[in-house]
C-alpha cells in the first residue's frame, strides 16, 4: 500500500481508543444486563465487534500487523425478536444468487423463449435473447423464480447463496409503497425466521466430521428436512 493512502498513525491510536471505550461500554451493559436477551448487551456487543474490525483493518494497513484475538462478525445473527406478538402482517424477502455457468445454454433457453413469443418477430440475434442480460431479462420474465431455481441447471446458471427472511408488520404496506426500494428499512428486533443456504455449511460439516464423530448429526438433519446433498438450512436463532 502507498503511504498517499495510509491511514495517520493518529487514525491508528484514535481506533485503538474507540474499543477501549467499546470494551468499557459492553462491560458496564453486561453488568447491568436485566436478562439472557438484553438488548442493550447486544448492541454493545455489536459496537464492541466494529470497533475492533476497524482496529484490525486500519493497524494492519499502517504497520502490517494484526490484533491477537477475533471477535465473532455480527451478521450471522440477529438481536431477539422485539415486534408484534400477532403481526397483522408480514413481508417475506427473498435473494438467490447465480452464476452464469454456461452462457450459451441461457442464451439457447432464452431464444426458445423468444422464438415461441413472436413466431414473425425479429431474429435470435437481433432480439432481447441474443445477450446475457437480455437472455436473462426474457427468462425471469417468462418463468417464476421458484421454478428457475428449481430448474437452474437447465438454464445454464449455478446455484450460490440464498437467504429468506419474514418480517412482521403491523399493518400492510400500501400498494406500491416499497416498490422502488424493496430491501431497504428492514428491522432486525422484526425478523420473525430466517432460512440460509450455503455451501459454506457444507465445508463446515465437512470439517466438523472429518474424524467420523460429527458428521452423523448432519446427515440426519438433511433426511428430517428432506434437502438435497449440497443444501442445509441455518436457524436464525444461532448463539453469538
């Protein structure tokens, strides 16, 4: 890294302040922590955790050195559940994410698609279906996501990560309200469930069962639940 883009050394001393400050802070709400679910615990834990990425990051970039302890991410998990106890209503958020494996599969699916749609229309080259991101646009138009996922293979694309989230609400959203900004404003204290999928679960199945004591809890998760091989669900009620 060039010194131009160095972090000061006084930027340096000023992180290592702030989680001495953090450090003092989740003492004292522990402390006075009024339950196992204390908000006030969880949220220094958070600002404790930040704290000393930021530390980690900005020592390592001045002096190419790093701190002699981890403090666990925060985003595997979310603060206790805080909303209605009967939601009037709820949003359920969905992402999975793809790679393009084998473009021209895509680009074969999608000009099918096309072709069927506009028997007079233009060529496969000259239409939406002859690019990626026009391919792509016909076949999630054309077909619901539940059945491209369940289906991705055939469309050339690659499973990664995927999460879904239930949100209580007290009342439904008007009718067009989120449209333009759908993943934006959400509450954590309002996560009702969360379902992850990740491969990442699978190298630690993996590792937890190398010498044969482990792994059998796994597989049995997997037949209760009826998933494929390759998929595990987390809880959201995971422990920090």
């Amino acid at each position: 890294m060039s010194d131009a883009v160095q972090p000061t050394a006084a930027e340096v001393r000023a992180a290592a302040e702030a989680v001495k400050t953090a450090l003092d802070r989740h003492l004292a709400a522990v402390e006075r922590r009024s339950g196992e679910d204390d908000p006030a615990v969880y949220e220094a834990f958070n600002q404790l955790a930040a704290a000393a990425e930021v530390y980690d990051e900005l020592l390592y970039d001045r002096y190419d050195e790093v701190t002699p302890f981890e403090i666990p991410g925060t985003d595997d998990s979310l603060p206790p559940y805080a909303g209605p106890e009967e939601p009037n209503a709820i949003s359920v958020l969905i992402r999975r994410d793809y790679a393009v494996a084998e473009p021209q599969r895509l680009l074969a699916q999608a000009q099918r698609v096309e072709a069927a749609e506009y028997d007079d229309g233009p060529g496969a080259d000259e239409g939406a279906a002859g690019t990626i991101h026009g391919a792509l646009g016909v076949l999630f138009g054309e077909f619901e996501p539940d059945e491209i996922a369940s289906r991705h293979k055939e469309f050339g694309l690659e499973e990664g990560d995927s999460t879904l989230w239930v949100t209580a609400a007290d009342e439904p959203a008007e009718p067009g309200e989120w449209l333009e900004v759908p993943f934006e404003g959400v509450d954590p204290q309002r996560v009702v469930c969360r379902f992850d999928v990740s491969a990442v679960f699978d190298d630690e199945d993996t590792e937890d069962g190398e010498d044969g004591e482990d792994a059998g809890g796994a597989d049995e998760l997997d037949d209760d639940l009826d998933l494929d091989e390759d998929e595990d669900l987390e809880p959201l009620d995971a422990e920090r």
